[in-house]
C-alpha cells in the first residue's frame, strides 16, 4: 500500500483516499487473487457451469468495484472476461481523469446486472471538483474457468464511454469553449435541451475557435476519433465562450423534445421551408447517436411523396388521373397488398395518396404500364427534386438519405419507401418541406459563411408539380385522409403523409409521419410505432403547432 493511502469500507460504500499523485490499495479480501490462470487438472474440480449464482453474483461485484476504488486496476481487470482490456482502462480512469478519491456505492443486482453510483473527485494544478454518475455491471461465468466474472464493457466505468477506444481525460481542454444560442439568442444547454447534447458537442468542436472563445480546463469523453466530437462532463476552470448562433427555435426544440420522450424510441425534425433553416431535433432516448440527424432506416409512404412527384414529372399521372387500386398487385412474382386489402374503385392518384394505396403507386409505373421507367427513375427525382443523396453540409454530421438504383421487385418495393431505401427525420422533413416551398433548399443548422462551405442545390420543381404535391397532402391531412387525426388541430395551410415500414425481425412497423404548417415542416420517427398516425403523427403534430405559437 503506498504511504498515505486509507482504504475503508462503510456501509457498503467503498472509499479510497490517496494523497499525492497515487491510488493506495490492498487486497480487502481474503481469497481475492485476481488472475485468471488455469487451475491444476489434476488437482483442480470441474468449471461450474450454468447461470451465476446469487452469492457469485454480489461477491463479484463487490469485489470488482473494490479493486476499482482501490487504484487496483489489474486485479479489477482479472476479475473481468477481458483482463488485457479492462485492467488497462480501469488504470487510464484514474490517470487520464486524475481521480483522486473515488466512492462507489453498490445497489441492489437485478438479475446479474448490479447497478452502482460513482463520486470521483477530479484534482487538476490546485482545482478539485466532483464529479457524479451512475452505472451498471453484469457478472457472467467464465468460459472456460467457469467462474463468475464481470462482463466487460467501457460503459461500466462511465455509460458514456461506448467504445473501446474512449476514455476520460482532464487536463486543458482540447476546443475553445462556446454558448450556443437559438434563432432568437436563448442560450441552448444540453441539461434543458438533452437530445442537443451531441450537436452542441460537435458544434463547439467545429466553430469554438471561430467565434472568438477560449479553452478551460474540464473532465471530458475523449472518444479516441477524430470524427466524433468529445463530450465534457465537468468544468474545473472556465473558459471564455464565444457566442454560436444557430437556427434552432428555442420554444419550437421544448415542444420536439417533449413529444419524443412519449416514446422509447423515437426522433423528430423541423425545417423552416422557406429558408432550409433546421428549427428544432430531438431524440429519445438522447444518446451520442442522434437518429433524426443521422438515422439511416426506411421511410415507407412518407417516400409517396417522391414517387408521385416522379410520376408527374414523368406523365404517368396528374393529382386528378384516374389510377387503379387494388386489393394486391404483383411485380415479378412478388405480391403487394394495401393495408386491410382495401382497394379503391375507379378512384384518382390524389384519393390513392390520402389513403396511401400501396397497389397504385406501383400498378401506374408496373411492368404491365405501356409507359413503364427504368429503376433508376426514382433515384433521380430523389436527387434532381428533393436533394436527397447529395452532399449536405449542414454543419455537424448528418445523413444525406439513399435511393439506390433497383431492380425486379426491389424496384416496386421502393415506391412504396422499402427496399434499399434510407432516410432519417431530417431527410424526410426536407421532403414536405420542398413540397411546401415549390423547390428544395438543403437544411442547415449554423450559417455556411462560418466556415465557407458549400449547400446542395436541386432543381425547383415545376409549378404545376408543386401545387399538385400541396393538394394531395392538405388532403391527405383533411377530410378522411390517413393524416388527417394526427392534424386536426394543425393551422392551415397544412399538408401531410403517413408510412409505415416493415423491418426485418421487427413484429411491428417503424411508424413515419411528416407534415408542413404554415412555414414550418416536421418529420417523425417512431421505431417500432406501428402506423404513421398511431404513434409518429402526434409527434409532428405538437412540433408544428408550436411552431405557429
């Protein structure tokens, strides 16, 4: 035990208290040995086998996280199924975030998982702060010794290290410090805006030097990749911050992110379209991934929208042609039906959109039409149109959605927003978004002079397209169209399109919605949600409404 160490035990809370620059530790059990050699064959019992037990599971966590506060970390690291990982990580924690005092506090295993809270002191040249959270472990039997083990992962030293290559750091902080505020200069945090916590991350990485900030000196998440932006967890000196204004709407952000957290997994964005200007993005639950920037999943009907614009622009249809929707249509041996079978007599492509009728959005392009196109058609309009597969510089990492070229069935699949097909919240706001303003203009959440980049262009569409792709959605969002519940109490002039779309392993459907009202557009995602009016179209709906507060 190195000079000046204490080590004690009370209550169940372990306490290590070491001066200088050292943890002082020693074994405080009998028996904990750490390793995990081979026993003797001939001396040795069989591994035990099956589930850990109630006493294994207490003793290895109790064991671990002793050796963990304790400053021990290649006993810690033995009593894991990853020593050559864990040992090292655990001794980085206390070096790289200059902990000098750590207190774990064990609750009650559910299951094999034991959740436990952290109080780390950090001390840094003379300036000491706490630094609280939570975490979890699970004990797992051992492969081949069979004895119980902590499964080893980054996150049980903090949940938010999530790779192997992220560790905690405190020194002087790598970026200059920024306060980021809204269109209207309300300051955005991430304790009052939680799914902006990675934006505002990314953003300070990008613009603080720009905007005339100075660095601090902070505990931090340093995610070991230059593409992803470090997290801080805890000022120790401030910094000068410089002032990044962002277009995000402050009031319009609260209602995102209220309406998101209804769900377990769910993502919204809003656009203003008249400008490209991202008003608000929100995800639940808020993690280092932000879905509705980045999510990369199929979109369903919500792609109608693309498809019927194609099909103008290609004469295969007007909002007022008459297409046929049956109860099922087939494309290469592959049968697709409507919701229920329902099929629509003798009914137009603006009845076929308000009630999203899968058959007609394939039967008018099918093989079988005389005036069928390639699979590269709808590709095309995505890009040409809605700007969808170019390069978006918004500003921090963003998906830029895909239509890939297809064939056979995947071709009719992709109609109807499956198939190949990715897009995220962002992606397909900005597809009601160019509806309602007549021609796209790329999202963006910081202004392009900061840093000089580029905006993608598409071509506007043309006049007649556009007020017909606003007249099918006011009636998809009126009358009996399948958006019309969701939107009911939405201010005109207002437009929309629900989708659902199947995944495989997924019992139930990602519930989509996206909708405009007056110069606000919104897109939803809810994994899992069912129908687009079920669970994705309330979201859209609280967004747009207080966006016309």
């Amino acid at each position: 035990m190195r000079s000046g160490a204490k080590v004690a035990i009370v209550g169940g809370v372990f306490v290590v208290v070491a001066s200088g620059v050292g943890y002082g530790g020693y074994n405080l059990w009998n028996g904990v040995t750490g390793g995990d050699a081979a026993p003797d064959p001939k001396s040795a019992p069989a591994p035990r086998t099956g589930p850990v037990t109630g006493d294994e599971i207490t003793t290895t966590a109790r064991d671990f996280l002793a050796a963990w506060a304790a400053g021990e970390p290649e006993k810690a690291g033995q009593l894991t199924n990853d020593p050559v990982t864990a040992g090292p990580a655990v001794a980085a924690y206390r070096d790289g975030a200059k902990v000098s005092k750590a207190v774990i506090t064990p609750g009650a295993a559910v299951g094999a998982t034991v959740p436990f809270t952290v109080k780390a002191t950090i001390s840094y040249e003379g300036v000491t702060k706490d630094l609280s959270y939570a975490s979890e472990l699970t004990v797992v039997r051992g492969q081949t010794t069979g004895r119980p083990l902590v499964k080893w992962q980054p996150s049980v030293l903090h949940p938010k290290l999530l790779t192997a290559d992220a560790t905690l750091r405190t020194g002087v902080a790598k970026t200059a410090s920024v306060k980021a505020v809204d269109r209207n200069n309300v300051e955005l945090t991430a304790e009052k805006y939680p799914s902006l916590g990675p934006v505002l991350n990314e953003l300070r990485k990008r613009y603080g030097s720009k905007v005339g900030g100075s660095t601090g000196v902070e505990t931090w998440i340093d995610s070991g990749s230059e593409t992803v932006a470090d997290a801080p967890l805890l000022v120790l000196r401030k910094g000068t911050p410089g002032t990044l204004k962002t277009t995000i709407d402050a009031g319009v952000q609260a209602a995102a992110e209220k309406a998101v957290k209804a769900y377990g997994q769910a993502s919204v964005a809003a656009i203003e379209p008249s400008t490209g200007a991202i008003r608000a993005v929100a995800n639940s639950p808020a993690t280092e991934f932000n879905t509705a920037l980045q999510g990369q999943l199929a979109p369903g009907s919500t792609m109608k929208i693309v498809t019927a614009t194609m099909m103008m622009q290609n004469g295969l249809a007007k909002p007022d042609s008459r297409v046929e929707c049956p109860d099922h249509v087939m494309w290469d041996g592959t049968r697709f039906e409507n919701l229920k079978s329902f099929k629509i007599d003798n009914g137009t492509l603006t009845e076929s959109f308000l009630r999203s009728c899968n058959t007609a959005f394939i039967k008018a392009i099918g093989p079988l039409n005389k005036k069928h196109i390639e699979g590269t058609a709808l590709g095309d309009t995505a890009r040409r149109s809605f700007g969808i597969g170019l390069e978006w510089n918004v500003g921090v990492p963003a998906a830029n959605g895909s239509v890939p070229e297809s064939t056979g069935s995947e071709t009719a699949a992709s109609y109807i927003g499956q198939g190949k097909i990715t897009m995220s919240a962002l992606n397909v706001a900005s597809l009601s978004a160019t509806a309602k303003n007549g021609a796209f203009l790329q999202p963006y959440l910081v202004a392009k002079d900061l840093d000089d980049r580029e905006f993608a262009t598409a071509d506007p569409l043309s006049g007649d397209v556009a007020k017909g792709l606003r007249r099918m959605m006011n009636a998809a969002a009126t009358g009996n169209g399948t958006a019309a519940t969701s939107m009911a109490g939405v201010p005109s002039p207002k437009g929309a399109k629900t989708g659902s779309a199947e995944r495989d392993n997924q019992a139930t459907s990602d519930s989509w919605f996206t909708g405009y009202s007056g110069n606000l557009a919104a897109a939803a995602l809810v994994q899992a949600g069912g129908h687009g009016s079920d669970a994705a179209g309330p979201v859209v709906a609280q967004v747009l409404k207080a966006g016309r507060q």
